[in-house]
C-alpha cells in the first residue's frame, strides 16, 4: 500500500509541477529520465527538473534551460541515491530536503481551532490578487514573477474542471494565509501553504490544510492526501495525521 501511495504522490508532484505550465503551452518536455519544465520566467520555483534516472545527461538538462534559474527534483522512481551523487559530482551542494507524506483523510478530525479565520476559493481575479498578494511577501524576491505566472495562468485557475484550486485565508477580511490543492493520480496534494510572519502559531496553516483536505474528500470524493513537508513542519502534518513515506531533495542552480 505504501509503494502505491509513494508513486501517487510522485505523479501528483510531477503533475502540479506540469500543469499551469502545459495549459499555458509553456515548454514542457517528458523523457524516460528527467521532466523538464521551462517557463522562461527568472524563478527557480516555475524552472524544475524533475531527475528521474541517474543515468540522465545532467549538462544538457542544464543547458536547456538557457541560464535562467532553475530547480532540480530528485526522489522520483528506484534511483534518488544515484540521482544525488550525480548531481554532487555536477557541482550543486546542500539540497533542500521535502518530506513526502500521507494520510488518511477520514481519520483527520473536521474540528477547527482557528475562529479568527475564514478561507474561501480563488475564483475570480480579486481574489487570485489575494493568493499572490500574500504569497509575494513570503518571497519578495520573486515577487514579480509570481505575479506574472499566476495572472498569466488565471483563466486555467478560474476554470470549474481545473484540477488546481487555490484557497485563501482571510482574517478580519485581509488575506493572511494560501492553500492549493491539486486533485490528481487519485490524491489530494496539498501544496503552497503559506501564512504571513504576524499571523503564524495560531493554527491558520493547519485549517487550511484541514479545509483543502475536507474539500476533496466532500466535494470529490478523495480519500488520501499528499503532501511533501519541511523537517520543521514535519510536527505540525503529523498532528493533523499525517505520516512519512519518503524524502525528496531539492538542488537549487544558484548552489553551484
């Protein structure tokens, strides 16, 4: 059950990290080894590799992406150990570390211990202006190409099939907090949850995460959840019930 889960969890990472991109004919391109996404925005965030075999030519994947900043995603498939190794021997160091987890969303208690909070889908420009306003200010320095990617995407976003639905949490109506929720390879993936430096330790990061998790259970009908986590948010999932299956590293190009 786990190895099922742990390649769900693969595809739904791949698939979110693909998916704005590809509606937007962005330059997407699948091998047996490696998925390369190149937005041709200045952001490491919408640049990924996702390294899948160890065997991949690493200065070619590079190359393509035309020194814009880019990120390398490694724990995909039976080969994360060869993939890091090479990778180190290409020259990029301290990878970020994301802990793959699950859990079974009818075991998370629907009890909210946030009052203050009020979180509503993005649905319209308005709102999508919320989602980025605030997630902006969590990384100013890619304030302009987050806007940029996000209007750019918005007729996607706004469409009632798209597999990605973005959340916005709101206290005494300013927006504090973002969610998105990516329903694919039959998990709900829980990504870009973010709430402001002034409004943290109040439980807002954990009931929105609740609320995107009720969502696809209640509205369609998901039973699992996904989600990769910092070791220092790894306490605040495990609450919640979620557990660790795997670990995936993240090399940055600006490591090197």
């Amino acid at each position: 059950m786990t190895k099922v889960i742990s390649d769900r969890l693969d595809a739904n990472i791949i698939g979110k990290l693909t998916y704005l991109p590809k509606c937007m004919n962005m330059k997407v391109i699948t091998k047996e080894d490696s998925i390369l996404v190149n937005t041709e925005i200045s952001c490491d965030m919408f640049n990924v590799a996702c390294l899948i075999d160890g065997n991949a030519d690493l200065k070619s994947i590079s190359d393509s992406f035309y020194n814009l900043p880019f990120a390398w995603w490694v724990g995909f498939g039976n080969d994360c150990e060869r993939c890091n190794q090479k990778l180190k021997e290409f020259g990029l160091k301290n990878p970020e570390i994301e802990l793959g987890m699950y859990a079974d969303i009818s075991k998370v208690s629907r009890v909210s211990d946030c009052e203050i909070l009020r979180i509503a889908q993005v649905v319209d420009l308005i709102s999508l202006r919320d989602f980025i306003k605030v997630y902006k200010k969590l990384i100013p320095a890619d304030a302009k190409s987050i806007e940029r990617f996000y209007l750019s995407a918005a007729p996607f976003i706004f469409e009632k099939q798209s597999l990605l639905k973005l959340f916005v949490g709101y206290v005494n109506q300013r927006s504090v907090a973002t969610g998105a929720l990516f329903l694919h390879a039959n998990v709900a993936g829980i990504w870009d949850v973010t709430t402001l430096s002034d409004f943290r330790n109040q439980g807002i990061a954990t009931n929105i995460v609740r609320h995107m998790l009720f969502y696809a259970h209640d509205v369609h009908n998901y039973k699992v959840g996904v989600l990769t986590a910092t070791k220092s948010g790894e306490s605040v999932y495990r609450k919640l019930g979620f557990q660790k299956i795997k670990e995936f590293f993240i090399f940055n190009v600006s490591n090197r």
